[in-house]
C-alpha cells in the first residue's frame, strides 16, 4: 500500500513481520508465526519514524 502522506505502507492481518533497517532501507521478512490483533501491541519507534519522515520530506521537497 502507499499513502499520500507517508509514502509506502505495510499491513498484515494474520502473520508476524520483522522490520529491519539494511543500506537505507527498510526490510519487511515474515517471521512465519501466526499472531492475532491481542498478541501484538504497537510500539513507538521515533528512529523509524524519524527515518521515515525525514526521506518523505527530501522526496516531497526535491
């Protein structure tokens, strides 16, 4: 998926995912563990965030 906003999004219903940060870029693997909405919980990363911002904001402005 892609927002307008934010650029490229993820979402998964079913499946646990690991995100990890490779060369400037972010990797989506699935871990292969089967997980309902109760078994996880958001967390906050402001580096993810941070990351991801600042790379929109020098696409958006170039």
């Amino acid at each position: 998926m892609n927002c307008l906003i934010i650029g490229p999004t993820f979402a998964s219903s079913a499946g646990e995912y690991a995100v990890q940060k490779s060369g400037g870029l972010f990797q989506i693997t699935p871990t292969g563990k089967n997980v309902t909405a109760d078994d996880v919980t958001p967390q906050v990363d402001m580096d993810v965030i941070t990351d991801v911002v600042r790379a929109s904001a020098r696409v958006s402005l170039a």
